[in-house]
C-alpha cells in the first residue's frame, strides 16, 4: 500500500534526532511514508483505481477521472 503507481515512490529511512539545547544526544532509526493516496485515474482511455502519490497528483502525471 505505501507505494506510488506512477512514480513507484516507496518508503524511505532515517534518522530522527534528539536535540538537547544544541548538543545532538541521541539518534534512533525512523521510517517516512509517502502521502498515498486511492484515486480514481484515467489509464489507458478507461477509467480506474491507482494508488498515486500527493506529488503526481500536484504535478498533473496523472489525470483523474470524473
């Protein structure tokens, strides 16, 4: 479910930083989602369901349906 159909954006990972004042303490591993979202897209002249990211719908990669 946490992939794009258009641009297969998928999960990323990384650190999330604990800052104590401004002395760095701590680093623990975190995970970031993309915003996914179930749109219904027109494919191939005919109308169906993608699960595309916030990013393509912004960018007009994909044309929705209506």
């Amino acid at each position: 479910m946490h992939r794009c159909e258009v641009c297969n954006k998928t999960k990323s990972s990384g650190n999330k930083l604990n800052y104590k004042g401004t002395q760095l303490t701590k680093r623990t591993k975190r995970t970031r989602f993309p915003n996914i979202q179930r749109v219904r897209v027109i494919a191939e002249g005919r109308s169906t369901r993608l699960n595309v990211c916030t990013t393509c719908l912004k960018s007009n990669k994909v044309t929705r349906a209506v």
